[in-house]
C-alpha cells in the first residue's frame, strides 16, 4: 500500500538489523522513527562510538537502526540468528517493553547492550570494546 511495506524496504531493514547484531559492530537502535527531538542526542552517540573505536584502534562501523526497522525485521529473521545476536535482540525488546521508547537510543558492541535511554562516557564505551590487535602486540613485547 503506497509502497510503504515494500519487499524490498523489508529486505534492506533485515540486512541492517543482521548487521547491527554481528560481532565486531557498534549499532545505535533509536526512536528517531518515533520521537521528534530526538536526533541531537543520536548524533551525540555517534560521536562516542566514532571516538571510542578511534581511540580504540578498530575500524569497525557505527550503524544506525530505527526501532521501527528492528521491530519490522526481527519476526522475520526468527531462527535465522547465532544465539548470541538473539539475546541481544531480545534484551533490546525487552528494554522496549519494560521502558517504551525512554529506552532509545540504545548502543550495541559486539553483540552486548553497553547503554540504553542516554549517551554514555566514553569511558563505559572504551570499556566494552576488545583491544586492538596492536595493542595486544605491545602489551605482549614489554
């Protein structure tokens, strides 16, 4: 109807919430779809992510998915994840339920949920992500 449940819109949310559930990824789930306002606070949390894996020494992506994108992809993708992206989709379901849209915007790395309803430090964010491979070698020599 209108295009606006097309397949192929369907399609692209389910790549995106297969994505943002992988290993090695830092996703923001936010209620932008849903709540004016909310955009300043979404950029915010980028800019930590983005600067948390700067620091970090990863290049790995920050993804941005709408709760309206996860909540129409994850009954399709039923079955169709490893157990620990499905936790996490179910803990972020959760929040959902238990909080409503004040849980948004929500941050993944690597597959764990770091913060939800806020930006956090980047501190907290520095603190879930793995150590760099070169870092690792450093450590290593001393």
């Amino acid at each position: 109807m209108f295009g606006l449940f097309s397949s192929k819109k369907t399609e692209e949310s389910m790549q995106l919430v297969q994505q943002a559930l992988d290993p090695h990824v830092v996703a923001i789930v936010s209620a932008s779809c849903c709540m004016s306002g909310v955009g300043a606070l979404d950029e915010q949390l980028k800019s930590v992510a983005a600067q948390a894996l700067k620091e970090a020494h990863l290049d790995w992506p920050v993804l941005f998915v709408t709760v309206t994108e996860a909540q129409g992809a994850l009954g399709k993708l039923s079955g169709k994840l490893s157990d620990a992206a499905a936790a996490t989709a179910a803990q972020v379901s959760e929040l959902f339920v238990s909080s409503g849209l004040g849980a948004f915007p929500v941050l993944i790395v690597n597959q764990r949920v770091v913060s939800y309803g806020g930006v956090p430090d980047l501190a907290l964010v520095l603190k879930n992500l793995p150590t760099a491979p070169k870092a690792v070698a450093h450590e290593d020599a001393a």
